[in-house]
C-alpha cells in the first residue's frame, strides 16, 4: 500500500471537519474524483481507522469504508486483491475490539455488515460467526456489547446466511437476554431477534417454539429500559414489538394476555416517564389492532378498560397536538369499540362509566365523559336502545359544577351527534339550551362551539326555532371572543348556513361582513387556522343562499382563494382547493374562466412530495462532530448506499428528519378530490386539461395515503363519467350481449386508467 496516498487520505479526512466551507468542498471534490473511486481507498480507509489519533477520522473512515464496500453491490470490493481482502477480515474484529470510542466501534461494526454481505453468502468468511459467538460470550461487558451489536447489524443485512444456525443463535440469545451487566447487551439481542422474527416460516414448528420461548424475556427487556428511563432502548424494542404484532406468523399467540398485562402496567405507572408510558400505550393500542382475534378470544376487553380508566383521569395538555397516557387511554378505548364486538366492550364500560362518573374526584367524572365519547364511533348501534340511559350522564355532565367535565362532555356530545344522529337531533330541547349556556362562560366557550356545530349539522328543520338566538349569540363571540374560539365560532356559523340553507338568508349579509376581514389575516397558528374555516363557511353560504345572491362576492372571494394558495399554508391551500369546487358546484359553467387558474395549484398540489421544505441536510463535518460527542451505543450509525456524504444516526427520529407532511398528504387528498368536481361542474370547458388530470391522477392511485388513493380513485371515475355523458352514445341496454360501442375518445380513456386502478384494487386494504 502505497503510504502516501494512505497520508493524503488522512489529510484530506482531516480537511473535511474543517468549518470553512470553501475547504470542505474542496476536499469532498479531491476524495471523490481521486480516491474514492479506485479499490485501494478501501485498505487505505482500513488503515486509517485502525491507526489514525483523530476520532473524528476515524469514525469518518469507518463511514466511508463502509460506502466503498457497500457501492455498486460490492464492485469495488470484488476488485481489491484477495490477501487485502482477507487482512482486512482478519483484523477489522480485532481492531473493534481495541476500538476505544464507542462511536467509532459501532460504525465499524456496521463495516464488517457489508463485507459480510458480500462473503456471506459465498461462504468465503466463515470465521465470522465463531468469531461473534465468542465474542458475545466473553467475559469482558464491552465486548459483549460489541459482538451482540456487530450481530445485529450483520442480521439486518443477511439473515438468509445464518438460517441453518439458528438453533445456535437462539441458545446464544438466551443467555444474552439475561446479560447480567449490560442492558445495552439485552435490548440489541431483541433488536436481532426483532430481524430474525420476519424470517421465521409459520411450517417451522422448531424455530417458532424457539423463538416463542424467548418472548417472556423479551417483555422483560422492554420493562427494564422502561424502568430504567432508557427512552432510546424502550423506542427500539417497542419498535421490535411492533414488528412481532404485524407478523402473520404466530411469535406472540399464546402470550397475548401477559404482554398485555405488562403493557398496561407500563402505561398506567405514573412513576415512569410520561414519554415511555405513551410508547407502551401506543403497543397496546397495535395489540388491540394487530391481535384482536386473540384479543376477543381470551375476552380481555374487560380487562384492558379497567387498566384504561385510570389513565383517562389525568390531565390533557393543552396543545391538541401534543400526546399524553390520558390521550393514548382513550385512543385504546376507540380502539377497542371499533374493532371488537360491542358486546365485549360496551356493558364493561358503561359499569365503568357508571362507577368513574359517580365519583366525587372531577377527574374521575371528566374520564368518565371523554370515555363515553370515544366510543360511540364502534358501539353506535349497540349504544342505540340504551341511550335512555345515556341521557342522564350526558345532561349532567354539561351542567357539572367543574368547568373541565363540561368541556369534555362537550366533547362527548360532538361524537353522539357524528354518530347517533336521531338520537340526539330528538333531545334538541335539551342540548341546545344547555349548549348556549356554555357558550356564554370562557372556560367552556371553545368545546361548546365545537358541541353546537356538530348538532347544527343534524338539526334540519328543527332549527328554525334556534336560528335566531343562535345567531345573534355567534355574531357577539365574533367581536369579542379569543381568535382560538373565533375560528369554531366560524366553523358553527358555516354549519348552521348548511342547516338552515335558504332560511339562512336574512343571516347572510351581516355574516359576510363580519368574516370577510378574517380572510385578509397573514399570520400563521391560529390566524391560519381562523382564516382558512372562514373560506370553508363563507363557501357554505354560497350554497345556502344560491348563486344569484352570492354574485356579488364571487370574484373577490375567489382573489382571496388564490392568494390563500400562494401563502405557503397546506392548510390554506386545502381550503382555497374546497372553496373552488363548492364554487364550481354553485356557478357551474359560469366558474370555467378560472379554470386555468385553479388546474395549476391544483397538480402542483398533487405533484408535490410530502416531506417538508427543510430536506435533512448533514455536512460531513458536522456529522463527525455529532459522531465524536456521542456517548452510548444507541446513537450508532446507519449509512446509505449511495455515493454522497450524507448519513444516517440510529437515533434520530426518522419522522421527523423526513419531516413527512400529513398537512401536504391531506391536501393532495383534497387537491385529487376537486379535479372531478370541476369537470363534472364545468363540463366541455374542462376539455383541455382531462389529459393531465388524468395523468397526474393515475399516478397517485398507489400512494400510501388512503385518502389520496380514495380520492384519485373518485376524481378519476368521474372524468370517466363526464366524459361519457358529454359525448353521443347509445343507451346502455342491462346485459352480457348488449355492446353499444363508445367512442375512441372514451375507449383511450377507460384503456388508461382501468389498469391501474385495477392495480389499485388488488393490493387495497380498504376496499
């Protein structure tokens, strides 16, 4: 090996964490045109990490060592000489055991992963295993927790190649499960098995009563990390329990009712961190998902709802956003009502309902409520004959003497009306004066709204005798409540246009002057928010008053739509994307002149990515300031195979680096929506954007997002559908033999899209 070149490297490794910027690229330019592409950079690297007094090159070498051997499947790897090949196997587990940093010795394990990607499976290092066995079982703690994690990392990449050790590994993991020193040593051996578990054939009785023995030891990991505070373990094996949920194969059968038992035990402790309760809930909730067979099967409804009560009395933070052991309780407790049988859940938890409400604690009652709401989503029609017995609780809960039970009964009552509307539209007499009342007091004013918005919805006719009183008192919220409550007060004052339709008229024009000035507001939060359900209720209006009435404001309001696009609000964009087709419903062909205008956004919408503007961007020498700091083995390394600088940290939240948008997915899902509408309401004048429409629509019929692919799926069988009915055909005739031919038009059509909604229907869940 030639000295200078492995100098030069060094030197140029060095450069990259320097903080000036103009060397930095310097040097990314130097490794990647003059190094980085010849197989000697992979002994060089090898050398360096093994001898460099740098831990930051180190730990960089480590990074792109692993690159090298990883890129092009392994190309250049294959063209390094054998002996160097072979040295580099024998002394890279050495050296990660003489590794000080633990760091460096992590990413160096990820290192022998890839080598042994390549000569695992050609059987040319079987010294690799024996080497880990014996590592594993060491005496000394740190290697230990070397060999347990270099394990991991080699499963994740070749699981196939140990298959016929397995018998070995499970022994082995037995004994690392209960590693007496090391907790870092328990939660990565669940970690492999984590690996191992999607490989298991349900027909190998051997390996799965193998594994399955473990699964107590596994739980007693996850308790451990919880007890301990360890937030990252406790997120990793929750991860590998989630795993085992969604397997087919029956890992976890037989110690459903125990793992249960446990996780409600972890969720409902209040002495651990608040945090690690809402992972266990959140695994609870996936068993109740996952499981519900096994669930129903041992009748452990009960039983979950009794652990679930006491959580649901804590107290909520105010942030809707932000989650919580109470929020993940009554998360569980929906959970449970829609996917069990109401019969094993209702009765248990009406006697609880019963038991918390009567309890003199406000927080016992507020539960109580919030759990009664939750339900109803999955017990509606169980609940139905039994709401003579509901009433009672509801109609005190709305004039308890704690402010926080009225607002949660409030709540309660919005999920009644959505889902037992008769029921409640009959007990109008009560629930609209008992509503109006809490709407007078701020500490309920904002759950009120929301309670009289949800049965604005279903009064129909019968708000004629309420119209007025609830009009006026809206109109005074709008003046002088919290901008938080305007916004619901907005929303109730859309519902009752939608209600009362024309009767809504002599409303109209005092409502349009005292919203329009929300439409001109620019901040973000709550001002968003207050101004994007002003253009949903103000397109209300339009239909309540009809066309001829609301003219007059078209043009503006459709300015305001526009500039809502251009504000960079997902929020804001969605409700300009409804406002233009409840505009196109009213106005019909009238609306085709903006129609180049609205197709615009509206692709560029659904061409868009859902990961946020701020892409996850990490210099090298930033990352190797990251990598020198760390301290634990759960901030080890993750790289990708791809030739840039870029990498990966174990422990940074994957959601949040990919920053996943559900604001843009919501808004692609409204953006597919109104395609259709506008062409079904503009008719002909959509002509000349059908292609592309289409085009971009059939492209979004296998995202992940069941409401894009709901909506693609709508918007494109009534282009279908216009397109049809605007053209000459015959009348469709019932029957196999009855033909009449379309036209080529439509045939084109109907060729392009039928296969991949096809496509669609056969890989869709929710069918």
């Amino acid at each position: 090996m030639d000295p200078n070149f492995v100098q030069t490297l060094h030197n140029l490794l060095l450069q990259t964490t320097s903080n000036d910027t103009a060397l930095l690229k310097a040097a990314t330019t130097q490794l990647n045109q003059d190094f980085y592409k010849v197989p000697a950079c992979i002994s060089a690297l090898a050398s360096i990490l093994a001898s460099s007094p740098e831990i930051s090159v180190r730990q960089l070498a480590a990074v792109e060592l692993r690159k090298r051997v990883s890129q092009n499947s392994g190309a250049l790897w294959a063209l390094l000489p054998q002996n160097e090949r072979e040295e580099i196997k024998v002394k890279l587990p050495e050296l990660i055991l003489a590794e000080p940093n633990n760091l460096v010795r992590h990413s160096s394990a990820r290192v022998i992963a890839a080598i042994a990607a390549i000569e695992v499976p050609q059987g040319t290092w079987n010294q690799l295993l024996p080497f880990l066995q014996q590592t594993c079982t060491s005496s000394q703690v740190s290697h230990r927790e070397v060999g347990a994690f270099i394990l991991f990392t080699v499963l994740e990449s070749i699981v196939e190649g140990f298959q016929s050790h397995l018998p070995g590994l499970f022994e082995l993991f037995r004994g690392l499960l209960n590693d007496p020193e090391s907790i870092e040593v328990r939660i990565t051996t669940a970690r492999s098995l984590g690996v191992i578990a999607q490989y298991i054939d349900s027909d190998d009785k051997t390996e799965l009563k193998a594994f399955q023995a473990l699964v107590p030891a596994m739980i007693m990991v996850i308790g451990q990390s919880v007890e301990s505070g360890n937030e990252n373990g406790a997120r990793q094996l929750f991860d590998v329990l989630e795993t085992l949920l969604i397997l087919e194969v029956p890992i976890l059968g037989k110690h459903i009712p125990e793992l249960i038992q446990f996780l409600l035990q972890c969720g409902g402790n209040r002495a651990f961190d608040s945090e690690l309760r809402v992972l266990a809930l959140n695994a609870l909730n996936w068993t109740v998902q996952y499981k519900k067979s096994k669930v129903q099967s041992f009748n452990l409804a009960g039983a979950i709802l009794a652990g679930l009560m006491p959580i649901t009395t804590e107290e909520e933070p105010e942030d809707v956003d932000d989650d919580a052991p109470s929020r993940s309780a009554l998360r569980i407790i929906d959970g449970l009502s829609t996917n069990l049988p109401p019969t094993q859940v209702f009765p248990a938890l009406r006697e609880l309902i019963a038991q918390y409400f009567s309890s003199s604690d406000p927080t016992h009652r507020r539960g109580a409520v919030l759990a009664l709401g939750v339900c109803v989503e999955g017990c509606s029609e169980f609940m139905t004959p039994l709401m003579p017995q509901v009433w009672p609780l509801v109609e005190a809960g709305l004039q308890d003497s704690d402010a926080g039970v009225r607002k949660a009964t409030c709540i309660a009552v919005s999920c009644l009306c959505e889902w037992l509307e008769e029921a409640c539209a009959s007990k109008h007499d009560v629930l609209v004066p008992a509503i109006m009342n809490l709407i007078n007091d701020p500490a309920t004013q904002r759950s009120a709204c929301t309670a009289l918005d949800a049965l604005l919805e279903i009064l129909h006719d019968t708000i004629d005798q309420y119209l007025q009183l609830i009009m006026e008192r809206l109109a005074g919220l709008l003046e002088t409540a919290p901008i938080a409550v305007k916004s619901v007060v907005a929303g109730a004052i859309g519902s009752a246009a939608h209600a009362s339709k024309e009767r809504f008229m002599p409303y109209f024009q005092p409502s349009m002057n005292a919203l329009a000035h929300f439409l001109t507001l620019t901040g973000e939060g709550e001002e968003t928010e207050l101004r994007g359900i002003t253009m949903d209720a103000i397109g209300t209006f339009s239909e309540a008053v009809g066309k001829e009435v609301f003219r007059p404001y078209f043009p503006d309001m459709m300015k305001h739509a526009f500039q809502g696009c251009e504000m960079g609000s997902a929020r804001l964009r969605e409700c300009s994307f409804l406002f233009f087709g409840v505009m196109a419903r009213v106005f019909g062909e009238e609306f085709a002149p903006y129609l180049p205008q609205v197709v615009a956004p509206l692709l560029a919408s659904c061409k868009q990515s859902e990961q946020g503007e701020e892409q996850l961007e990490i210099s090298v020498a930033d990352a190797a300031t990251a990598f020198s700091s760390g301290s634990s083995p759960s901030n080890a390394i993750a790289l990708s195979d791809d030739n840039d600088a870029n990498i990966d940290i174990e422990d940074i939240d994957l959601d949040k680096a990919l920053d996943v948008n559900s604001a843009i997915a919501v808004e692609k899902e409204i953006a597919a929506d109104t395609i259709g509408t506008l062409f079904a309401a503009t008719q002909i004048h959509f002509l000349p954007f059908v292609e592309s429409c289409t085009l971009e629509l059939i492209a979004l019929l296998p995202h992940y997002y069941e409401g894009i692919r709901k909506s693609a799926t709508d918007s494109l069988l009534e282009i279908v559908r216009t397109f049809y009915d605007l053209g000459d055909h015959e009348a469709w005739i019932p029957g196999a033999n009855a033909n009449p031919p379309l036209n080529n038009q439509l045939t084109e059509l109907i060729k392009h899209a039928i296969t991949p909604l096809l496509e669609m229907y056969e890989t869709e869940d929710n069918k």
